[in-house]
C-alpha cells in the first residue's frame, strides 16, 4: 500500500449507505461507485483508479451476492478476503467500502426481481438460469442504495455490462456507465478472481482462451468475413475440459452474427477442471 494511502470508511447497512450519499450529494459532490464481490485483483484496481478520476467521492461495494449463483456453482468456496480488498481499495483512494449482509440487501419478504429479457437470453443466460436477473436486481439495488451519478464495470464481464448499460437506460436510472477494457496477466490470462482456483497446470491450460480469443481476432483483421470459420479456429486452439459456449456475436444486441458485417466480440465460457472461466475479444467489423 502506497505511504499515502487511508483505509476506506467501511460501512455495514444500506442505511448508513444512503445516508452517507444524500449528504455528499448535498454537499454538490459526485460519487461514482464500483460494486464487486471481493477477492479485488488489478482489474478492478483499474476500476476503482478510473472511478477515482471521475467522482468527487469513490465508493466501491464488497457483496458475493447469493442471487447470482446456481445451486452447483461457487457460492460456498467463492474467495474472501475483507482485510486484502481493503487494503487494495485504499492503493486506489477509495473513501467508502460499503459491505452489507445479505439479509441487509435481501431482507424478510423480499420479492421484486428485474430480468432484462433479450441480452440476458443467450450465452451465460443460456448455462447460468436466473444468473442475470441475480444480477440486474442487485445491480439496481446497489444504485438505489448508493445513489451514484457514475458506475465503472469491466468489460471481461462483458454480457453483464451490456445488460447493466440497458438497465440503466430502461429504468432510468440517470446514472452513466462506464466500462473498460478487461486487464490480463502479462501472458494474456483475464484477470478473474476464479483464476485463485487453478493449479499451475490448469493455469497453463487457461492460457488457451485468450490465445484462442487474439488469434480469431487476429484472422479476422486479416479479412476473414465467416463467422463460423472464425470460431472453429478458435475452438481448435481451445486446451479447455468443457466448452460452454464460444460465439460470435454482434457487440451491441449479443445476437449470433454469420458474417462479421458489423462491430462484433467472440466469447467464451470454459471449464478447467472445475473452474468455469470466461473471457472475451472485441473484433472490428
Ligand atoms: O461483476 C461482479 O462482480 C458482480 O456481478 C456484481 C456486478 C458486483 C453484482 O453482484
């Protein structure tokens, strides 16, 4: 941790959340907000860096959200590490940890979930069901709770950012949102805090999506227009146990694209060994 760098104020309950925001926002402040899950490496590092230049006030939310996780996937075993994210989070000059129980954020009665409908259908909607709309009701929860007037999102998440950005938009919500580039390791590997998962084999192995994702983009820059073509080379590059799905899609809708006529991102979801990774390359038209 940098010499100059504080510990953020941690705040426990939606409440003091709220509270805490009005009055910024009474003081003219603007507050820009990153929600994680914890386990903070450098992507959202450069998350938090970017809130730091356009807000008043950063406010990054530490939540593993229940919601968000099927009954098979990694709730349970998902890393914590309170004491190191706050220690990342104030390197980043972060002012607020707002880190809520979930009976806070789900409390007794609770029933109201927001689907975003076509953009959450597909790839991760199609092998996570209800993962999206765990999502969306958070992320709007969070909004509310926090009263932003900027969010910061990683596009290695990249689904979840298309689907933040029309929330925002459906709802109303006056809040701009920024997304950025997904930061990797310096052998390509996305940052991902499932990536503490992998044995050193399985990290060489995880190596293969990105290689796989760079040399479809590559080929596409080379005048490759077949979008079927693209994605089979890729796949073959693929070192993975499980394809979830790798696909080609249109970058604004995520609908499947035949030809590559249109600004477009490959995507990918694969297991090694019980580790589910994702990742993603945005690929010109
Ligand atoms: O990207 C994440 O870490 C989560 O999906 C989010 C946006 C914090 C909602 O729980």
């Amino acid at each position: 941790m940098p010499p100059f760098a504080t510990a953020p104020q941690v705040l426990r309950t939606s409440a003091e959340m709220t509270a805490w925001s009005r009055a910024a926002h009474a003081r003219g402040e603007r507050i820009a907000f990153v929600p994680t899950m914890g386990a903070l490496h450098a992507g959202h590092v450069a998350l938090l860096e970017e809130g730091r230049r356009r807000g008043d006030q950063l406010v990054l939310s530490i939540f593993v959200n229940p919601t968000q996780f099927g009954p098979n996937e990694d709730l349970a075993r998902y890393p914590r590490d309170l004491p190191g994210d706050l220690a990342r989070a104030a390197s980043a000059g972060t002012d607020i940890a707002f880190v809520p129980e979930p009976a806070d954020v789900y409390p007794p009665g609770f029933q109201t979930t927001i689907e975003v409908r076509d953009l959450a259908r597909g790839l991760d909607g199609l092998f996570r069901p209800g993962h999206f709309a765990g999502v969306a009701t958070v992320v709007a929860k969070l909004f509310n709770i926090v009263q932003p007037d900027v969010s910061i999102f990683g596009q290695k998440d990249f689904q979840q950012l298309a689907i933040v950005r029309r929330l925002v938009v459906d709802l109303a919500m006056g809040i701009e949102i920024v997304g950025l580039p997904t930061v990797r390791e310096p052998d390509g590997l996305a940052m991902s805090s499932r990536n503490a998962y992998l044995s050193p084999a399985e990290r060489t192995r995880a190596l293969s999506l990105s290689r796989a994702l760079f040399a479809a983009r590559d080929r596409a820059a080379a005048g490759e227009r077949d979008a079927h073509a693209v994605v089979e080379g890729a796949r073959a590059a693929l070192e993975v146990d499980r394809v979830d799905y790798l696909e080609l899609c249109d970058a604004a809708t995520l609908t499947p694209l035949v030809q590559i006529d249109r600004p477009a991102v490959l995507l990918v979801a694969a297991f090694i060994g019980r580790t589910r990774l994702i990742d993603n390359v945005l690929i010109g038209a």
